[in-house]
C-alpha cells in the first residue's frame, strides 16, 4: 500500500478554517501530497475563480469547468470540503470529493492519513466517477 501519490485540495476561508461555502467558493486551497503513509503541506493558493459571476444560475457549469481545469493543472485527486455545490456532479468525474464537518486543516489532514488505504482503495475501484465520501463519518 502506500505506493500511489494523492494530492488533496482543502477549501478554506481567509483564517485558514475550511469554509462554509460550497468548494468553488472558497477563498483559498491549502493543498497537500502523500509521501509514504504520511501526508505533507505543498502550498496555499488564493481561489482566483472565487468572484466569477455566474450569469446563468447558482452552480453555473462554466464556473465548474474552470475548477476542474484549474485543479487538474495542479494535479489534485481529492478535494475537501464541508460543502459541494450542484458541480459536484461534473467534480466527481474527475476528484474524489470528501465531505467533512471540521474546520481545523491539520485536524483534517490528520484523519485523512489514518484514512489513507480507504481514500486509496476508492482510487482502485473507481469506475466512470467517483461517490462522494462521507467524511463526517470518520471524525
């Protein structure tokens, strides 16, 4: 186990807690990498397509496309968020979305890494997209 690299984006608010707003929205991804059994800090980004206006309706497509590219650019395999947003339909196509209902990143990454062969073995078993992962259960 513990072979395969996964890169994790957490949606986070200006204080660095994870955001009640859906995961587009947040103000910025604290992302992370597995290395081993362990899971490390890569950097912070500020969420630049936050402000895109959604001209057709709330959960506009356009804005989801722009979030699967942007962290597809940022080779990102699980993204985690207290919510998704109806692109959350298109996401999971292409990330492994994770739910949870801490706020605390380093709690978060810490559960995550005791999860790591659950979070793996959804990778293994994937067939056109992923089911969401109910992480409240785990905390």
């Amino acid at each position: 186990m513990k072979n395969m690299n996964i890169r994790f984006a957490f949606a986070v608010n200006s204080d660095n807690k994870f955001t009640n707003e859906h995961f587009g929205d947040a103000d910025k991804f604290i992302f992370y990498e597995t290395a081993g059994d362990k899971i490390y800090f890569v950097q912070t980004e500020p969420n630049l397509l936050k402000n895109h206006i959604e001209e057709n309706s709330h959960g506009d497509p356009q804005k989801g496309k722009r979030i699967i590219k942007y962290l597809i650019n940022r080779k990102i395999d699980v993204i985690v968020a207290k919510q998704f947003g109806k692109n959350i339909a298109m996401v999971k196509d292409h990330f492994l979305p994770i739910i949870i209902s801490g706020e605390e990143p380093l709690e978060i990454k810490s559960l995550l890494s005791s999860r790591l062969e659950l979070i793996e073995e959804s990778f293994k078993n994937k067939k056109n997209s992923f089911s969401p992962v109910n992480g409240r259960d785990w905390e």
